[in-house]
C-alpha cells in the first residue's frame, strides 16, 4: 500500500509551501487508494509551540487536506527512538563521543584554515585494531552514526532524477545529543520506518538530509522509501518567498477572504500540470495527480493568478454557503446582520464584481449600517437637473412593485418625464442608498432594501 507523510515541525506556521507538500502528498496517496499520515515533528523542544501545532491542525483542517493516521508526535515516540539507538549502539552501528562543542569548533577552524571541509575528525569512531582515547571525566558523550566511509549513496529522485553523493563527503551525523535526546535526522528515519512510509515528498531543501538517512535505513535493515524533492517556490519578483508575497499562515489566506477550494487549485498548479488544464476540482486532481509531472525547477507564486482562481470559485459558490461566511466577517465590524435585507440576496448580487470574501463584506456592510453619503461624492453626481427627476422617484417607490422590474421601469418613467439619461438618475441613487459610485445595476440594488430605508436615504437629498 501507498502510504505518504506529512512532517511540519511546529516552529511557525503552515506557509504555503509546506501546504504545498502536505497537498501533493495527500493527493498522491488518495490516487493510489493509499495513506496520508500526519506527523508533527516536535523535538525542537526551545521552538516547537503549541500553538504554532495548532496552527498546522487548523490549516490543514481548513484546506480539508484529511490524514488517514495521526497526528504522531515525536516528543512521545522518545523511548521507541531511544531504544532503536541502544541497538545500534550493539550492533556496532553508532558510537560514544566525546569530542566537546568547543574541541569541535577548534577542529573545524583549523580545517578552514587549512582549506579542507570541516568535519567531526573521527576521533572517537571505533575501528578494528584502533585503540580509543579514555572517556574524559565530566564530558557527557554525544552518540554518532557510523556513516560508511567508502562508495555512494545514490537514489532516483522522483522529482530531480537520479542523484549520488559520494560517503567520504559525510561525516558521522549525530543521533543523540549529549542529555540523550535524538536528533531530528535520526527521529524522521525512525518515524518513516516505523509508519511504513514508502514515498516521502518533500521540499527539496531536505535533499542534504537523505544520504544520510538512507544510510541510516540500511544500517538498520528497513526498506528505504522513494523519494520527490519538490523545488522551492518563488514569489511574485522571482525571489525566494518572503512574508511579502506568500510565506505566511495558510491562515492568513483564511483572513484575507479566499475560499479553501481556490488555494487548493492554485497549489495544485504551482510546479505540477496536466495539459493545460487551469481550474479543477480536488477529485479531479486527486485522479490525475502524479510524480512524473512535477517539474524540477522553482514554481513562481503569482498573486493576480491566485485572485483569478478565487474570484471564479466565488462565482461558482453557493450563496447561503459564502452568506455563513461572510456573516462572521461582518460581525467582527460590529455590523448587525438583519433578517431584511437578504444576506444571501445581497451576496447573489455581488459575488460576481468581487475577488475574495472581505470585499464580498465590503459590498453587504453598507446594507446593514447606518450611512451617510461623501457630500463631495454625492455633489460629483447629483446635478440639479436630476433633483425633479429623483424626487418623482421618491414619490413613486412608496407604491411600485418592490421588485427589480417595477423599479427599473418607475426609474425609466422618472428620467423619459425630464429628459435625462440613466446615469443622471442612476448614479445618485447609487450613492446614496451605497455610498458608491459604482454597484450592480441599480434597480436590482434599490429592490434589496426595505422600502422604508430607501426612502430614508434618499429623503435628506431632496
């Protein structure tokens, strides 16, 4: 069985890219039918907070990217780590040292100065017929891998092909530090052996890590996962990204008004294809989703791209759905949401001129406040010539039809009686029952509100 992972450490929030992988590995397991494990991997223990872990539940649980195992925690798998270093430590797999921080330092120093790579010298790594230095007093040793000193590491990246790093380049990776916590390199072979993890995709900032822990794997006799090292994204300038353009909270996502569905498409996108398809639903992707068309190289984030996607996915939504949305948004701004006029009526109206949920709350809030329009505003655009005109429709809309054909014909009757165009009638009602210039068509947004506050509004113009 497929079985992929999701592996945040909880040091900040879920950003865009480890969204990104959480996708790409949930997708592939749902397309072969397999399992997405959650795992939070915890042992930065100075770092990891909890809510930095909730912020992962909570990004992952807003995107519906569902995990079929977990969460696990490393922090409460330390003993089964622990026990698996007391066997390699038998088995002649890892090793004591007692090489200080600061003997470390010094050695690597000298190394520089020297122009070689720095590196753990060895000095406590046993081999045959080498005799030991004696355990200082007072140090408490650190515990290293044996890494192999001869051959390579290889592996067909599924992602950047097939890649080789020669052993002699590694020094011996330590796997417990000095109070006897495990390390992070050594916590994740652990964890992908135990939880039988046969495709680990992941950024490929983790690329460094996997000689090692495939040598680590084979040092243990576990079956050793494939491996897709997806390529960094950049943002919308083509630098890395940074809090300017995308690498913030999932979350904020949420905040700034963008549905679930719209991020999900737009990650879906970023660094993967199929032909040149451009909008698709998660059943979709999740039906033709494979490794063999991510491409190796950095995928750009393009805000405008990612605004078109949501625009189109409000378009398509429910109303009463994006109405439950909206409502909370709106009551944050202290904005009482009345039965009359219709949230969902108002949204019905507006979900098509605007391109995330706040300016969706931008549009309804003046429905519900009380509003007093930019006299410089209302001055641009209520000409004296309109006045008869807007008073005739003052006098008519108490007994119209309240309904967007009878209103758009009293708005007719009112400008063909004194010779206007529409924008002359139109756009002052616009601004004063709004206080925008610009909305739907006007009788459709005069026939949203109760009869009685339009005519409130319009009464202090007349």
């Amino acid at each position: 069985m497929i079985r992929t992972r999701f592996a945040p450490s909880p040091t900040g929030f879920l950003h865009i890219g480890g969204a990104r992988t959480a996708l790409f590995s949930w997708a592939f397991a749902r397309h072969h039918q397999g399992q997405f494990v959650l795992r939070i991997e915890d042992t930065d223990v100075a770092r990891s907070t909890p809510a930095a872990v909730q912020a992962i539940l909570d990004g992952m649980e807003w995107l519906g990217l569902a995990h079929d195992e977990g969460p696990f925690y490393q922090m409460q798998r330390m003993d089964r780590y622990k026990e698996v270093i007391r066997q390699m430590l038998a088995d002649g797999h890892a090793y004591y040292c007692y090489t200080t921080p600061e003997e470390l330092d010094a050695m690597r120093e000298e190394q520089r100065a020297k122009g070689l790579k720095p590196r753990y010298d060895g000095t406590w790594r046993p081999e045959p017929g080498k005799t030991l230095p004696t355990p200082p007093a007072g140090v408490l040793p650190v515990i290293r891998f044996k890494n192999p000193t001869d051959g390579v590491v290889a592996w067909d990246d599924l992602v950047k092909g097939r890649i080789e790093i020669a052993n002699a380049e590694m020094d011996d990776l330590i796997i417990a530090r000095q109070d006897g916590t495990p390390t992070y390199n050594f916590c994740v072979v652990v964890d992908d052996w135990d939880m039988k993890i046969t495709h680990v995709i992941r950024g490929d900032d983790h690329v460094n890590n996997t000689p090692r822990q495939i040598n680590i794997l084979k040092a243990l006799g576990a079956d050793v996962p494939l491996y897709a090292h997806l390529s960094m994204i950049l943002g919308d300038d083509g630098q890395k990204l940074s809090k300017r353009h995308g690498a913030v909270s999932v979350m904020q996502y949420h905040e700034d008004g963008y549905l679930p569905e719209a991020v999900l498409n737009y990650l879906a996108r970023l660094g993967w294809s199929h032909g040149d398809d451009e909008v698709f639903s998660m059943e979709q992707f999740c039906a033709w989703f494979d490794l063999d068309h991510i491409t190796p190289s950095a995928a750009q984030f393009n805000t405008e791209k990612l605004n078109w996607l949501n625009a189109h996915y409000l378009k398509l939504a429910d109303n009463a759905r994006l109405a439950a949305l909206v409502k909370p948004r709106l009551e944050t701004r202290r904005v009482v949401v009345t039965e009359t006029p219709s949230l969902e009526a108002i949204i019905g109206l507006y979900k098509e001129r605007v391109t995330n949920l706040n300016e969706l709350a931008d549009a309804a809030e003046v429905f519900y406040i009380e509003l007093t329009p930019n006299a410089e505003l209302l001055a641009q655009h209520l000409a004296p010539e309109a006045k008869p005109a807007l008073a005739d429709f003052i006098a008519g809309i108490k007994d119209v039809a309240w309904e967007a054909p009878a209103i758009g014909a009293l708005i007719k009757q009112c400008i063909g009686t004194h010779g206007l165009k529409m924008p002359k009638l139109a756009m002052p009602l616009r601004v004063l029952l709004t206080g925008q210039a610009q909305t739907p068509s006007v009788d459709a947004v005069v026939a949203l509100f109760p009869r009685e506050q339009v005519l409130k509004r319009l009464a202090a113009a007349v």
